[in-house]
C-alpha cells in the first residue's frame, strides 16, 4: 500500500469500527496493533458441549487449567486473574510492555488482536440522551451508527420491557435462548411486572453481540455454553472478526506487532513512532486516529505532548456481584443446551439516584473448584455442597455509574533505568459514592428476593473490575487543553482524532461497548467524507 | 521443594481426602508437575509442620483440611487439596463427581445438615491439632 492517508492504532471494538467506513469510502488505512492472539489453546478446545468435553477429552486440563496451571489461580488477585487460560493472551506482555501502578485499582488493558473485547461479554445498550448529558454527541447523532454497528456485528435481541431503557435493535436476530434458571426468574418477573415497573425495575433477555442464527458466516451459536473457553461458531462478536473482513480490502492493512509510542505532527499529517521487539519503526499518515483503548490511548497522547507527572481524569463504572441462591432450581434439571453469556439484565431506578444496571448469570461453565476455594469448608464438604448448589446458582453483577473527580486520575511516569513508561491510576468512591451504591444494592437484592433468587452475599472485587473505563480526554462543545472536539480531534491538534472511551465524559451503569463502536463508526464517517 | 517420589506420595494421599479413593497415577503425575508450577514459595514453619504431621496421620487430614479452610484458608494443606481436587476434576475418569448434582428439597436438608455435622466434628478435632502442629512447627523454624 501506498503512503496511508489514515494510520488507526488498536484494534479493539473502537478502532475497527472507526477503520470501516475509512475503509468502505476508498481511503487508505494503516492499523498498527501489538495483536497478540492465542496460538495455544483455541485448537486444543474441541466443538462440543461444556458437559460433553468434560465427561469425555483426555486433554481438558491443558486449556480449563493451563498448561502451566495458571487456570489455578491461588495468592493475591493480579490483572487478568479472572480470564481462563485460553483467554490469557488478551493480558499477554502488558506488565512488561505498558505496566501500571495503582494502590487499590486493578486495572486491565491488553495488546491483544481485539483488544479488551476478545474476551467481551457482549452485552448490549443504546446510550440516550439522559446517559450522554456531559457529551456534545446525543442520541439522535448516534442512532444511524448504532445500526451500522448492529448491522455488522449482529446482534441476538428481542423487545421486551428493556427497550425502553436499552434501545431497540431494528432487525435484529431472535435472542438468543435462555437457560432453565433464567427463564424461571423472567416468568416470575413478568407475572408481576407492572409492579416491579412501579418500583423503577425493568427486566428482560440480555442484548448480546451474537448470532442467533447465520450471519455473515458466523453462527448460529451452538449453545455449548463454552463462552468462557472458546469461540465456537465464531458465534458471539469479536472485533478480530471485523478485521478478517477489513484485510479483503486492497486500501487496508493491518501491520501486526507494533506497539506505537509517540507521535510527532509535521505540516504535510504525522509522524507515528513505533517499536516491535527493540526494532524502532517510523509511519506516516495525513490523520492518526487513537483508539488503543483509555490507558493505552492516554500513554500515547501524554507521552507525545511531553505531559510526564500531568494527572488526567478518568471513570470508571463500580461493580460488585451477588451469588444469590434462585429457589425455583431445587429439584430441577437444568439443561445442557445453554450459552455461558448474561441470560438476563435488569435496570433498576431508584429516585434522586443514578440507575443500576444488573446482569444475571447462571454458573455452570466454569470448574466446581474456583467455588469450593471460596467456602470456610473442607473440600470434601464443599464438593458435596457445591454440587448440590450449582444448579441452584445465580450470579448477579451489578454495575453503577460514575463520573471522574479529583480523586479519580491518571498520570504518566516517566520509566526508570530505561524502562517502560509507567500509568499512575487513582481511583477513590467518595462517602457518598459508596452511599448510594450501597443503597443500589440493597434495593436489588429486595429485587432479587421477590424474585425468588436469595443473595448469599455482595461481593466487591475492587475499583477496576467492571473493565470499564473512560473520560480521559472527553469531547467538549468548545474543547480547552486534554480535551476532544465532536470528531474527536484532539485539542491543539491538527490531525489526531481519538476514537475510543476515552471520548466519553461520564459513564452510565449500561454496558459501555456498543456506544464505543457507535461513536467510533460516527467519527470514521465524518472522517471519510472530508 | 519436596522431591518427584515425596510429590506422589502427597497427590495420593490428597486424591483420596477428594475422591475418598486412591486417584489413577496420572492425576497423581499431573499434581507433582502442577506443585512444581504453584509452589515455589519456601514453606513456613508451621506449614511444614502442618504438612509432615498429616503425611504421618493421614487419617486426622479430613479434620486438618476443615480446620484450616475455617481458621486459615491459605494454609498450604487446603491450598494444596483444593489443586488436587482442580487436578481431578479436568479428569474425564473423575469429572461426573464434580458436576452438578439435581437435588430436592429433603436432599438439599440432608446435605446442609450433614456437611454441617461432619464439619463441626472435625473443625473440632482439628482445630486444636493444627493450632498445636502450627506452634511447634513455628518453634522449630521450618524443620518438622
């Protein structure tokens, strides 16, 4: 390819979506990406059922527990303890390559093909204009993109008392189907449901970036609630997908193994700076676009303007889950035929409150020992329980909103000794914060007990676990220092336009991912037609 | 580091606290390799102690593991039982035991009021005997 006219960085759920229209208008784009991707586990994982693969594949324990049995997490919690081994190389290097440094926040980033979304739960929301009150882009700006996102993603949804909190998805796929414990707990919500309605709760089928049936080659899902594990069907949505389809475009190419550091503007567009294994790589392009996600993204533009020590805001959506014991299961069978995805959300509003956003879980597809580790009990009791509460339990993650303050930054350090530069994240709730989660939460749970699902306890895994982030350098009807323009142009700038979360002023309790996308494809539009 | 042949002895003797049976050696082989991985820290006194004392009473193993997930859940004994039981549980020969099991009402009774007993029995027994086992371990820093 000839010199690129656009040089996007990552290739996340922002940046492939701001890459598409670029790319489907005929201009030239350079993606450069660290792109590690698994190359052990995934062919390792055969097509079967969860249950199935259990009973019968002499080699589970080298994907459902590691090869180095990493899978077995003991010790403190470090970034990226959650994801199972075949997920593992979405964290791959980045302790080594972009580490941070926080007292109490777990951060997570990655150099993965797909960024943080190849391991995305896929849920779905429509931001409206209540959620993008700080931000000069509304509902209205973002309606087409969501559709064009929608539209290549697919999306599994049905219209339910959610749509008028979560948006409706015109030609969407048939949602996809829900497990026995689930259906009990929608059933229960919906004998009631004017009531639970008059007390600010909605509920219905999770949204999700899945194909209920065939889709552009992808689907329809399996059901062998192997989510956690592995892409079967390529069902559920991956940004890896978009840049399979991107790379059959002659004015597209994707340069793997560049971590970019730095930009220079000159007159004629930008100097992109880039290593790869200590070599040192120079490309040139008429407008950067920076999508490498919110910390990735800050490291660049902070590192660029020279801006070592300066703190920058940030938000971050709290989160804590609730094991809840769903009553209706005992004595039941729970089917095998079930994805591992968010069954069910919920939205809870609460007056003089921002609202809640709950995702409901089924525990089934990941080992009986991650919860024996977590009861007082010897492991012959807490087998004998677990196995008798499995079928009965409900995972409840609640995510609040939020909005950067004072005590919410972050800032770059320079690297010592010649090491990498260092992200500084400070993440403080003030007391009314916690407040008001703490009140979200005990409404929920009297939610949940009418529901029948009984909450054993309220788990909080600690700033950083939601994987939501944003706010760092957000638009701004008229944009001063650190701040970005409608387009995404960064301030002082000439041709460096963000594109991923770090846009966003604030952030809702909905499920932030197909806003990025939205916002993404919205400012790769505008960028095209210019 | 315990050596290969000590890491067997110990798997075995964790397979049967699990299972309740003596587990096929490649579960057996597979834990030896897995403690080379998860186990590099040195052991603490009390620990080694903890350790040595149920190599010698396997049968006070079943009140030392409750015991020590009540009062001390990152005791090595537990976490060490715990990676057992992962180990047999990504088994084909042994997974049905760890998949859940359908159960009603009176099963759900029976089982919270047993596990309740069984467990009161022997944190009881093995509270005082891990408690002790751990203080001499302590003394004798780290030789059991």
């Amino acid at each position: 390819m000839n010199e690129p006219e656009f040089i996007v960085v990552g290739s996340g759920a922002s940046a492939v979506h701001a890459a598409w229209p670029l790319v489907h208008a005929g201009r030239r784009v350079l993606m450069l990406d660290v792109g590690h991707r698994d190359e052990r586990y995934g062919a390792m994982v055969p097509a079967e059922s969860f249950s199935t693969i259990r009973r019968t594949d002499v080699d589970q324990h080298r994907y459902f527990l590691g090869e180095k049995f990493e899978g077995v997490p003991f010790g403190s919690v470090k970034v990226g303890a959650q994801l199972t081994p075949p997920r593992s190389f979405i964290t791959r290097d980045v302790d080594r390559l972009t580490p941070s440094t926080a007292e109490r926040f777990l951060g997570l980033e990655s150099l993965a093909l797909g960024g943080l979304a190849a391991g995305w739960g896929a849920g779905l929301a429509r931001f409206d204009d209540a959620d993008l009150k700080r931000s000069p882009v509304k509902g209205k700006d973002l309606e087409h993109h969501y559709a064009a996102v929608e539209g290549r993603i697919g999306v599994a949804a049905d219209d339910d008392d959610l749509s008028p909190v979560l948006g409706r998805h015109e030609g969407a796929m048939p949602a996809l189907r829900l497990d026995t414990a689930s259906d009990l707990v929608l059933e229960r919500y919906r004998r009631k449901a004017e009531a639970f309605n008059r007390q600010g709760l909605r509920m219905g089928v999770s949204r999700l970036a899945a194909c209920s049936r065939e889709f552009r080659g992808r689907g329809p899902h399996p059901l062998t609630d192997m989510d956690f594990w592995a892409d079967h069907a390529r069902a559920v949505y991956r940004p890896r997908w978009t840049v399979e389809e991107l790379s059959s475009f002659d004015n597209f190419e994707y340069a793997r193994g560049w971590l970019v550091t730095r930009f220079d503007e000159g007159r004629d567009g930008v100097v992109v700076h880039a290593v790869r294994e200590g070599e040192q790589g120079e490309f040139r392009g008429r407008v950067l676009v920076l999508a490498a996600g919110v910390f990735g993204t800050a490291r660049i533009v902070l590192r660029s303007l020279g801006l070592y020590g300066r703190p920058v805001p940030f938000a971050c959506n709290p989160s804590t889950y609730m094991p809840c014991l769903n009553l209706g299961m005992v004595g039941r069978e729970a089917e095998d035929a079930r994805h591992s995805l968010s069954q069910l959300s919920a939205v809870l509003e609460t007056p003089g409150l921002p609202s809640l956003f709950a995702s409901i879980y089924s525990y089934r597809s990941l080992l009986t020992f991650k919860l024996m580790k977590e009861t007082p009990l010897g492991v012959r009791e807490s087998l004998r329980v677990m196995r008798a509460l499995i079928p009965l339990l409900t995972i409840v993650s609640l995510q609040h909103a939020d909005a950067p303050t004072a005590a919410k930054t972050i800032a770059l350090e320079q690297g010592e000794g010649g090491g990498p530069d260092v992200l500084r994240i400070e993440y403080a709730l003030s007391e009314g914060e916690r407040r008001q989660i703490r009140v979200q939460e005990q409404r929920m749970k009297a939610m949940m007990r009418r529901l029948g699902c009984w909450a054993l306890k309220s788990v909080d895994p600690g700033p950083g676990a939601s994987v939501h982030y944003a706010g760092t350098f957000p638009m701004a009807e008229r944009p001063g220092e650190l701040q970005t323009s409608a387009d995404g142009l960064l301030h002082g700038t000439r041709a460096v336009h963000i594109a991923d979360g770090s846009l966003l002023p604030e952030l809702p309790c909905k499920a932030l991912t197909l806003t990025l996308m939205a916002n993404a494809d919205r400012i790769g539009t505008l960028l095209a037609k210019r | 580091m315990p050596d290969r042949e000590a890491l067997r002895i110990e798997g075995r003797l964790l397979g049967r606290l699990v299972l309740g049976r003596e587990p096929e050696p490649e579960c057996v082989e597979r834990y030896a390799t897995a403690h080379e991985f998860l186990f590099q820290e040195s052991v603490s006194g009390s620990d080694a102690a903890v350790m040595a004392l149920a190599a010698r009473r396997p049968w006070l193993l079943p009140c030392l593991d409750s015991a020590a997930a009540l009062i001390r859940p990152h005791a090595l004994l537990h976490r060490k039982a715990l990676l057992m039981a992962a180990i047999l549980e990504a088994s084909p020969r042994y997974a049905g035991e760890f998949l859940p099991r359908r159960t009603g009402w009176a099963g759900l009774a029976w089982m919270g009021f047993s596990a309740g007993l069984m467990t009161a029995l022997r944190v009881a027994v093995g509270t005082p005997v891990l408690l002790l086992a751990g203080r001499r371990g302590n003394r004798q820093g780290g030789r059991p």
